[in-house]
C-alpha cells in the first residue's frame, strides 16, 4: 500500500498558494484492509474513506469510463492494480494531476509528475489532461473557476482546452448539469480574487447561455469590465463568503432585465443572497445619495430595506452601494438609525398611543428624525 498526497493540495503548495483541503490517494489497497486500518468507508461506487483521526479523505486509485450523460454518468474501477499514472490520467488539468509522497508533504519530497503539471505551473496554463475532459461536463465550469482563481498569478486557459471546453458547450452535455451543480461552481467562482475571469471565460467558450441563461442577455464587455471594479471592491479575502454574497448581489444589479427570483429560484441559491440582491438591485441608485433625499423618502428607504429590525444586513448593502457608485452620499444614514433604535413604543403606550395610533406616532417620531437631516 502506497499513500499520495493528491491534486489541489499539490498544486497549491507549489505555487506558494492557500492550502484550504487535503485529498489522498491510496495504491496497492483494498476496501477491506482500509477498513481493517480503522478508516470509515463513505463511498461505494468509487470508494472514499475518512481517516480516523484526520478526518481527512482517502480514496483508492481508480480509472473511469463514461456510460451515460452529466458529470455523474461514469463507472468506477477500483482495485489494488490501479496504478497512480492511471489514477492520475482521470483528472481534469495537469496541474491537479500531481502527487507526492505521503511522507514528504512538509519537506521537498519527490513529486509524480507523469502529464508535466509543473511545467504547465511554469507557463501559467491552464491544460486538460487528456481527451477524456471532454467526458465531464462540469469541467468547464472547475475550469473557468479556476481561471478566476490564478487570474492575478498571470495564469490563462490553453488554447486547446478552450477549444474542448466550446466542443462541449455545442451538445447537450451542459443541459445535464444540475441547478446545485452549476450553483455551486458559481458561488465558489464569485470567492476566487478574479470572479469576473470566471464569466468571461464561459463567454469565450459559449457555456453561458448553457448554464447562466438568465445572465447571458448582459454579457458583454462592459459589463464584465464593470463586473472587474466591484469585485476588486468587495474584497474582504480570499475564499471568504462574504465576498460571494456582495459580489452577487453586484453583478445582478448591473445585470439588465433579469427576473432576480426565478433566476435565484432556478440556481436554488440561499435566501440571504437573494435578498440582498433584491435589496441591492431595487434601491441601490437612490440609496447611494441618501443625504440627498427628502425626510419621507428617508424613511421609506429605510422602511423598504428593513433596517430598523434587521440591522445586520447594512454593511453588506453599503460594501454594495460603495462598489456600484463613485459618488456616495450616506453620513446621515447611521446618525438617523441610531435615533430611530432609541424610540420606546412603550414609553408612546404610556402617553397614551395604542392600537393604530401607535403606529402611527411611532411614524411620526421616525419621519421627525429624518427630518432633522433633511433640507426640505
């Protein structure tokens, strides 16, 4: 039995870049004996197994072989005769088809480099494997991910992969793809530091009216140009989700007629990134020159975004309004919150308000403050 350090962790440690997950590979072994070492199996088709006290995952080397549509129409071989080149033949780019010995993942090490992933790192390509990516439609997805990731470490997608990435968007293999499929990919693309690389690239490969239909209308040059700013704008660091969320809800605002809830309800996104694009896409131009607003749009606004009871949703907005607009204008924005927080409904009961009429008062305390912040 022989244990490989395996793909993105490989590829990572070489470029000097954030190891996030470890994947292993184990030659020579069966399920049983990695049972009998205490491992817990979690996979059938192509076994996976949790190491005991890592909690990391170990799978036995396999081929693959494709029997029917998607990404998931694959039969699995796994058996002690696998080797590592074949184990490694399966994997979509070169630079994830490395591995290194399991001893040596904190040293220099030896390095299995058999489909030359160093020398792609070298020359910043992005470049298939084999002919088989062609088999797995979600790769061309994982590799416009990709591109966003490395974008800024000057890393581009190999004309030849390109080439196989547009072959797959002409058939019918993306159509098979699912909603959380394509979701995911695209959430984890709107974290990488290039997210706007990500759109581009399934643009260059016609991929877009494939698997973002709703945003292909608006997919153009200026968009992904003006995608570029509010991206580097919502940056809070990489991998982080808070990017993600705000960089969506960017990208829908500047997106032109785009039904937000059937599109959020297609993809199945969280509900926290639809409302924030909601809010985002709804009120984003006259929330970005609140000082400017009359004393009762002030207070619609705020009405209309849910503050007052939902507070925490802010920063968020604002890191959004700071993205889309060069000019913003909000200083009044916290002082009338802060105000607004300190009414007490029930020091109003004890004047005497109660029912509709305590609405109502409550109203007017909220309209008197944004008043004194307004000019009319």
């Amino acid at each position: 039995m022989q244990i490989y350090l395996v793909g993105g962790a490989v590829r990572d440690k070489l470029l000097d870049f954030p190891i996030f997950d470890k994947d292993w590979v184990v030659v020579g072994a069966t399920a049983q004996e990695m049972i009998d070492l205490g491992y817990q199996q979690v996979g059938q088709d192509f076994p996976v197994f949790i190491h005991p006290k890592s909690g990391e995952e170990y799978a036995l080397a396999r081929t693959e072989r494709k029997s029917g549509k998607g990404y998931t129409g694959f039969q699995y071989h796994a058996d002690p005769s696998v080797t590592l080149e074949e184990d490694l033949l399966r994997r979509d780019l070169t630079i994830n088809a490395m591995a290194m010995d399991v001893d040596s993942e904190d040293d220099e090490g030896q390095i299995y480099d058999p489909y030359n992933g160093q020398q792609d790192l070298a020359d910043k390509l992005l470049r298939h494997v084999s002919p088989a990516f062609s088999e797995d439609p979600l790769r061309v997805l994982r590799v416009a991910r990709f591109a966003a990731r490395y974008h800024h470490l000057g890393f581009s997608i190999a004309d030849e992969t390109l080439q196989l990435m547009t072959e797959l968007s002409t058939g019918d293999e993306l159509e098979h793809l699912t909603s959380e499929r394509v979701w995911k990919e695209f959430e984890r693309a709107l974290s990488e530091p290039s997210p706007w690389i990500f759109l581009q690239a399934l643009q260059e490969c016609n991929a877009i009216t494939k698997v973002l239909p709703e945003l292909a209308p608006s997919i153009n040059d200026s968009l992904i140009a003006a995608f570029q700013v509010v991206s580097q704008q919502t940056t809070k660091g990489e991998g982080e989700s808070e990017n993600a969320i705000t960089r969506f809800a960017c990208l829908l605002s500047l997106s032109n007629d785009l039904n937000i809830n059937s599109f959020c309800e297609r993809l199945r996104t969280p509900n926290l990134y639809k409302e924030l694009a909601l809010h985002c896409k709804n009120n984003h131009q006259q929330f970005s020159q609140f000082d400017q607003l009359s004393a009762e749009k002030k207070l619609n606004t705020i009405l209309a975004l849910d503050l007052i009871r939902r507070p925490q949703r802010l920063p968020q907005l604002i890191e959004c309004i700071n993205a889309l607009h060069t000019n913003v204008s909000m200083s009044h924005l916290n002082p009338i919150l802060e105000l607004i927080a300190k009414i007490q409904p029930k020091q109003l009961m004890e004047e005497g308000f109660k029912g509709p009429e305590l609405g109502e008062a409550i109203n007017q305390r909220r309209l008197s403050i944004c008043e004194q912040f307004s000019e009319d």
